[in-house]
C-alpha cells in the first residue's frame, strides 16, 4: 500500500468517497426525480405557451437574486464554521458553545428556497425545442439549487457536519448552552463578590 504522509493513500481515498458520496447523492437523486417530472410534463406537453417568454428574463433575474442571497448564506455558515472549527482545533469550549447553536435564520431559509422554487418551476415548465437540452437543464440546475443548500445545512450545523463531527468531544454536542454560560456567570460574579 501507497503511503503520503500518515494516509495510507487507498484509505483516503475510501474514507473521502464514504464521507461525502452522500452530499454528491442527495442533489443527484433530487436532480433525477426532478428530471423524471419534466420528462412527464414534456410527454403530457404541460409547459408554457412560447408567447410566455418573459420568462426568459425573469429566470435570470430571480437566478441573479438568488445567487447573491446565496452567496450570503454561504458565506455566513462558511464563517461560523471556520470558526467552530478552530475552536475545535485548539480546544475552546466557549467559543464553540457560543456558536453552536446559532443557526442561519428561518427567513433566510424560506426566502432562498422560495427563490429556488420559483426557479425550478420556470425551468420545468419552458417549452424546449431539443428535449435533451429540457433534459440536462433541469437536471444541471435541479442539482446545483438542491447541492447549494445541502452544503448550507451540513455546514450550518456540526451535529450533522460530515467534516469535523468525529473531532468535536460528544460532551460538547450534548452541553446544555444556557445552562453552561449561567454557570460561568455565577462563578464570575461568585469571584467578585
């Protein structure tokens, strides 16, 4: 066996397919069903007349709306993990407790998936001259709007993280936050007094 470093190269390699085959699964499998509903609505011809293409401009449109909000939320979950992680890393319960269970907000949720739905219906229901384009459209997009937010959650929340669960001591997942930060200010002003 092939070594780098302290991997062992075909454990690696296994251990990265087991670890995140399931977030490459979750938007495919998403995706195809996706795909399988217009592949009825195209048989059935369930789409819009083609004097309905102000849709052309609106899938961009609410396409560009969603990619920043988007992009936002990423970057939101991306920094608070960044951080969860480090505290991790050197071992700063406090810093992670503070974290942990703040989770982006509902609305934001709402708002993206929102969003996101209304771009899967235009896609879905667009008139295409050439059904493999229909076909790899939906598909492509379907997986892109469905790997997006999967990415957010997984990050949003390290009970669930496939990246670092195994680092964080279980006491911390368990640990009651209020209960733990009450404690700490009780022993503060303990001190003082």
């Amino acid at each position: 066996m092939k070594r780098i470093g302290n991997f062992i190269y075909e454990n690696r390699i296994t251990n990265v397919i087991l670890r995140h085959g399931p977030m490459i699964l979750k938007p495919a499998t998403v995706a195809a069903l996706m795909t399988i509903v217009w592949h009825y609505m195209y048989i059935n011809k369930i789409y819009l007349d083609k004097s309905d293409m102000p849709l052309t401009t609106d899938i961009p449109l609410i396409g560009i709306c969603y990619g920043i909000f988007a992009a936002l939320a990423i970057n939101f979950t991306w920094s608070k993990y960044s951080e969860m992680s480090s505290a991790v890393v050197t071992r700063n319960k406090e810093k992670f407790l503070a974290l942990r269970d703040e989770k982006m907000p509902i609305m934001l949720h709402i708002f993206l998936g929102s969003m996101a739905l209304s771009i899967q219906l235009f896609v879905l229901l667009i008139d295409y001259e050439n059904p493999v384009t229909g076909l790899l459209l939906v598909l492509a997009i379907t997986y892109f709007l469905t790997l997006t937010a999967v990415i957010a959650i997984e990050l949003d929340d390290p009970k669930r993280s496939i990246w670092f669960q195994k680092s964080i001591p279980s006491d911390w997942l368990s640990a009651d936050v209020k209960d733990y930060f009450d404690k700490k200010a009780q022993a503060i002003e303990t001190m003082a007094d």
